[in-house]
C-alpha cells in the first residue's frame, strides 16, 4: 500500500486519500479491525450482539434489532435495571459487513477459548452468539456506601471487542503482589478474580476530589486486571458519585505477551 503524502499545501490528492482510507480485508476473521477505533464484522447467517448505537456503517442485508427487553430472562433484566451496569444490546443478523465504532475509543479484540472475563459495562462494544454474558457482582467488597461493584461477565468459546480510552495497560497480578486500581479507570479483569472494593479518604486530597469519598478496586491472587489512561465517570461501575463508566483473536493468555 503507498502511503498517502500530502502536497505542500497540506491537501490530499482525491486518489491518495481514497487509497489510504478504504477498507482492508482479512479472509477468515469475523471480527477484524480497520483501524485501532472501528471495528468491521462479517455476518454471515450468524447472530452477532453489540453495544446499541454503535454501528456506523454496513453493506449487504443485514438487520439491527434491540434487544427485547426479556430476552435473556428474567433475571436478567432485573439486574439490568437494578444495576444499570449495561445498556441494551443490539441484534445483527443476515449477511454481510457491519463496522462498529464507540465515540473514537480504542477497540482491542480478544478470542475466549473456554475463558471467562469481567469487563465493564460501558467497555464491551461486540461479541459472538457463541459467547455468553451476564451481569455479576463482585461479593468481597469493604463496604456498601458504594452501592456495590457490577460488572459483565463474559466467557465460552468466541470473540469479543472492548473498548477503551487511549492504549489500554494489562497488569499482572500475583499472589505476592496485588495490584490496586481507580474503579473509573478500571475497563476488565480476569474471570478468576473477585476484586475487593476498599475505601481510602486519605487520596481524596492528594486527586483534588471534593465530594464523596474515594474508592479503589484491589485484586488479589492469580490473574490480570485492564486499566485505560482515563477516568470514566458514567453510571455503571459504582453506584455513587465515584462511578464509571490488541491484536485480532488473540487469546486471553496474549495480553501477557
């Protein structure tokens, strides 16, 4: 491919630009990135779910239908509704390609391999039929003022796209070494872990927060946690006022690579 070099004036021929900016292809993958903030997915008799919005193009004949409101059961719906950790989901069914995008997020995909991930609500943009999700909460927290900890679980054989502001940061966690994390920073987490929700007062002055008290995830024992360089503060995370909001198929085990 020639990359595209503007004139001296800074402009782009129409040929270049064109060139520089059409879609790429990559038999084979359902999920596969045109650039590092759009996804493009291939349907094809399959069902695929997304984040609702999220699509900003497609071709071929496709439908979107939101999901109904019942249509994970009824417990489902009641933890929605409670936690309001996640917004609906779409359907996209038919064939053809369908790009997804999330207000210029970074997307990373992830193939699961039998695996099982945490992500926050707010953060998980695609996923496979194959791929089964429900909304959880975390048990082993300090304290209720927060009004509990949820998060989207994630997990069975498939593919699934996250989001993220900026380049995400994969960090490992030992035994011998926990790691701790600002909840509106806080995108996934292994499915082993059951992070702890702790209150620290004494950071409140040192991040300039007026309000409400500060609160940290901490994770412990034998896994990895996803942190993006932003605070996110949308409902989901928290129930109060701290709240938040790769490569392609690459297995969980890659993030440590």
């Amino acid at each position: 491919m020639t990359n595209m070099h503007p004139g001296q004036d800074g402009t782009y021929s129409l040929r270049d630009f064109i060139a520089q900016t059409a879609e790429r292809d990559n038999p084979g993958e359902v999920f596969e990135l045109e650039s590092s903030k759009m996804l493009e997915v291939k349907v094809n008799g399959t069902r695929i779910w997304s984040k609702l919005g999220a699509m900003i193009a497609y071709k071929g004949n496709l439908s979107f239908k939101r999901e109904g409101t019942l249509e994970g059961g009824l417990m489902k719906a009641l933890k929605r509704a409670v936690t309001q950790e996640m917004s609906p989901l779409a359907k996209i069914e038919g064939r053809g390609v369908a790009y997804l995008a999330d207000q210029g997020k970074e997307i990373q995909i992830l193939r699961l391999a039998g695996d099982s991930l945490n992500v926050n609500g707010n953060d998980l943009l695609a996923f496979d039929d194959s791929v089964q999700y429900d909304i959880t909460m975390m048990r082993r927290m300090a304290g209720m003022a927060a009004g509990g900890l949820f998060s989207v679980r994630v997990q069975g054989h498939g593919m699934v796209a996250i989001l993220s502001h900026g380049k995400p940061l994969t960090l490992r966690v030992t035994p011998n070494e926990p790691v701790f994390t600002d909840p509106n920073a806080t995108i996934a987490w292994s499915g082993n872990l059951q992070p702890q929700l702790r209150m620290d007062s004494s950071l409140r002055s040192i991040l300039g927060r007026g309000g409400g008290e500060t609160y940290q995830m901490a994770f412990q024992g034998d896994g990895f946690v996803v942190v993006q360089p932003y605070e996110e503060f949308e409902a989901g995370m928290l129930g109060s006022d701290d709240s938040h909001g790769g490569g392609i198929g690459r297995t969980i085990g890659d993030l440590f690579d």
